[in-house]
C-alpha cells in the first residue's frame, strides 16, 4: 500500500510541477506591463504550487522509510 501510495504522490508532483511552469509562463507576457498587480498574484501562485510540489514528494519519501 505505501508503495502505491508513494508512486501516486510522486506523479500528482510532477502533474503539480508542470502546472506550476504553465501558470509561472503566464506572467510573462504581462512583464513590464501595466498588469505588475496581476503578475505579483501569478508569481505568488507558482511559489505556492512549488511549495506544494515540495510537500507531495517528502510525503512521498517519508512512506518510503
């Protein structure tokens, strides 16, 4: 059980990860725009999905232990 339960951790990470890059993408299209206020909010969200990439794989090692 825990193995699955790590090998589905691992791969809901990466899905996160790459949402992470897609929504970090969106700012820059809007840099040294007049949407400064929306790209700060876009930058807070990909550090939030990283931090919850993060999070995913250390849960994803400690079942491994």
């Amino acid at each position: 059980m825990s193995l699955h339960s790590s090998a589905e951790l691992v791969v809901t990470a990466e899905h996160v990860d790459r949402y992470r890059q897609r929504v970090a993408a969106m700012a820059t299209p809007l840099l040294g725009g007049a949407h400064d206020d929306v790209v700060a909010v876009i930058y807070e969200a990909e550090r939030a999905l990283r931090t919850a990439q993060r999070l995913l794989e250390r849960a994803a090692k400690l079942l491994e232990l």
